[in-house]
C-alpha cells in the first residue's frame, strides 16, 4: 500500500496553511473548503473550461476554483475568477484572474465569492 504525502509543491503548501489561517481567523468555512480540494492529488483536483464558467455564471461574478481553468470555449460576459493555475488560451479569454492568494485579500470574509469546478 502506497503512503498518501499530500502536495509537495511548496507554494501550494504555503497557501493550503494560510487558507486554513484565514478560515479560522475570519470565521470563513469557504476558506477551509477550498484548502481540502487543493489538498488532493493532482488527478482529483478540479478542472474546469471556460465554457462551463461561461454556462454556470452570470456577469460580475466572482469564481474561485480550486485546481486548473482550460481554455476550451468561449465566455460572453465579464467574471472575475481566481484559481491555482490557468492555461494560457484561458488566461487571455477571461479579462480578470486573480490568484487565490489575491482573492484571499480581497474578500478575507469570502462574501460573494463561488466555487465552481
């Protein structure tokens, strides 16, 4: 049987650490949410296209996803989304991203923010 470790890119344990900080300290259960899903491996950590952000979202959204925006689609409308990593066709069709460190910053108490992936 193989011993589950966890993540080991060091940037990622640093914000997995800081995201469970942030849960307790503002009392945001949003925050230790989304530290699990990024505690998966990198197989069970969500993935998700630009067409299913552009289905599931309305204009002016703010998005999380915990794990890797595709760049498969196209988006009709502005949204503000933050995530661990983007592609880069994703990256120039979505006018806003964010990290989730800046998303942290920006909304500690994670009122309005939604996780979709």
């Amino acid at each position: 049987m193989v011993k589950r470790t966890g993540p080991t890119n060091v940037e990622l344990v640093s914000l997995i650490e800081d995201l469970k900080k942030l849960s307790l300290a503002e009392k945001a259960p949003i925050w230790k949410r989304i530290a699990k899903d990024l505690s998966r491996s990198t197989r069970q950590r969500r993935v998700i296209n630009i067409a299913k952000l552009n289905r599931f979202t309305k204009s002016n959204d703010l998005i999380i996803v915990p794990g890797k925006v595709l760049g498969t689609g196209i988006i009709d409308h502005d949204i503000t989304v933050a995530a661990w990593q983007f592609s880069g066709s994703a990256q120039d069709k979505i006018k806003t991203t964010l990290t989730i460190r800046e998303i942290m910053k920006k909304q500690p108490k994670g009122k309005g923010v939604r996780i979709l992936g």
